[in-house]
C-alpha cells in the first residue's frame, strides 16, 4: 500500500492504489475548468462510504468540479474499507472521486485525511504524506478569525454511546409492538393477581432517549472538545449536518454523501456554512434556465 501510494506524479495514466494488488484505473469523466468555481478558505466532508453502493459519488464529481478551496479536510469513512473486504464494488465514478482528491493536492489545494471507523485500515499511516495528501488521526484547524476547531471523525465516541445506540434504530414499529406487548404482559399479570406494570411507560421513556440520541451525541462531542481547550469541533460519522453551540463550544457535522449530500464550508471571512449539495444543484439549474430564457429573442 504504502508504494503504490508513493508514486507522485498523479498527472499521469500509471495510476497510483489505495490498496495492495489493485491499481487506481484512470480518469473517465474529465474535469471542468477551475475558473468560475465557487472559492472557499476551508471544505470539509465526511462519510463519502467509496466503495459502497450508498455513495451518492455523481452527486459528490459535480460538488468537486463546482468548488475549490485552499484546504480540504477530508473527515473519515471515505472509502469504506468493511465493505471493499467482502466484495470489490468499485464503479468509474469512485475512481473518479479519488483522482480529482490527488489532482487537487497537486494543484496546491492542502488536503487532511482524516480516518474514520470504515477506513481505519488509513489510521496506521497518520502523520505520512501521500501523493499531497496529509493522513492525520486527528488535526486542529485555525479559522480565518482565529478559532481553533478541533477535526475528528467522532467514532470515537461510540464506547460512551453504546448504551444508548440500539435505541436510535427502534422506530416506531418497534414502539407498536411494545406496546401491544404491554397489553398482553398485563392482562398476564392481572390473572395472576399481580399489579399493572407499565412497559409502555420505560418504552416512551427509551424512545424518547432514542430521539434525542443524535442530540446527546453531538453535545458528548462538544463537551469533550472543550476539555481539549478548542473552541469547536468538526466532525462526521453520525451522517447529520449541523452547526450548533453547547456552552460556547461550537459543533459543526459536516453530513455525508449517502444520504444528505452535505459539506460543510469556511468563508474567507471565517464565516461557516454547511452547503446541502442537492439544493445548490437545483438554485444553479434554476439560474441558468433563467439566464437562458433571458438570452432568447423576445417573441414576435
Ligand atoms: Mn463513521
């Protein structure tokens, strides 16, 4: 792996692999041009899960051909390594994703590679440098106005969350049929003479729990960042975009690429923002549709 990886020259068609035994195939689809790109201090994205069926990788081609900034960190599970062991499920498109990340590097751009849970197997070469790409177990960014974000996958969290992670995928279904569980422990109970017992009401109660999961998350994440006296924290894993606050310290989740479609990005000024990727399609699309129609001949 690590070889393959040295080969630097990316502009050309020798191909360099992020795994042993298997070369990087070339580019299909070709790059625009880099003029007219929308310019950002800082990108950050997440969860891209490459090698997966999930990845939303057309939607991903069109954010990087649209966009460009001086640094991008790349949060964690981007090539979803579980899955890759099982069964090589690798399409044009992620090769294509792969190399425009390396292209960037080579044009100047400072990328962060972050590993995450289904790339840990990338953990191990923290604090190398390949092809331009710098791998970081953890990396402390400086906005433009002087905050410093701490940026981290946020799996590392799931020890303290596990308790209470099974609860995030009981949906209401699983409500239901506690509930009609209740009903039946109950009418057990009171022929035996023995009191009502609410299940339903440890259910709601868990449930509830369940629905603030993500809540409870995020503020874990924040209050471990303040600890580490940052000022915030970036992070992915939970596929949830959001800016919030907790006490002064910031959380911003950067979203994914298999549902949401989401990055997050710092302004020039040091403004952040978190750009959901298939609505700024659609507000693209619409303008130029308008522009065309504006261009066209009035009618006789
Ligand atoms: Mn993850």
């Amino acid at each position: 792996m690590l070889q393959a990886f040295e080969e630097k020259d990316v502009g050309n068609t020798r191909g360099v692999s992020a795994f042993p035994g298997h070369r990087l195939a070339p580019q299909r689809i070709p790059e625009p041009k880099i003029e007219g790109r929308r310019r950002f201090r800082t990108i950050w994205i997440s969860d891209v899960h490459l090698g997966t069926k999930g990845c939303n990788a057309e939607l991903l081609i069109d954010f990087l051909d649209h966009t460009d900034s001086e640094t991008m960190y790349l949060v964690g599970d981007i090539i979803d390594g579980w899955r890759l062991k099982k069964r090589l499920y690798w399409p044009a498109t992620h090769n294509d994703i792969v190399w425009r990340a390396l292209k960037r590097a080579k044009r100047g751009t400072r990328i962060v590679y972050v590993p995450g849970n289904h790339d840990e197997m990338f953990r191990q070469f923290a604090g190398m440098n390949f092809g331009g790409v710098e791998i970081e177990r953890a990396a402390v960014h400086q906005t433009a106005d002087g905050r410093r974000l701490l940026v981290m996958h946020g799996d590392e969290f799931d020890a303290v969350m596990l308790a209470h992670r099974w609860l995030a995928f009981l949906g209401d279904a699983a409500y239901t049929l506690l509930m009609g569980l209740n009903r039946w422990v109950n009418a057990v109970r009171n022929r035996l003479g023995l009191p009502y017992w609410s299940l339903s009401k440890m259910a709601k109660h868990k449930v509830k729990n369940a629905v603030g999961f993500i809540s409870q998350y995020e503020e874990l994440v924040a209050r471990a960042a303040a600890q580490r006296g940052v000022d915030g924290v970036v992070c992915g894993h939970i596929h949830t975009a959001e800016i919030r606050e907790f006490d002064g310290v910031e959380y911003y989740n950067d979203g994914d690429w298999v549902e949401g479609c989401t990055a997050l990005v710092e302004h020039f000024d040091g403004r952040m923002e978190i750009l959901h990727w298939p609505e700024e399609i659609a507000r693209r699309e619409a303008e130029e549709a308008a522009a065309a129609a504006a261009s066209m001949p009035a009618a006789a």
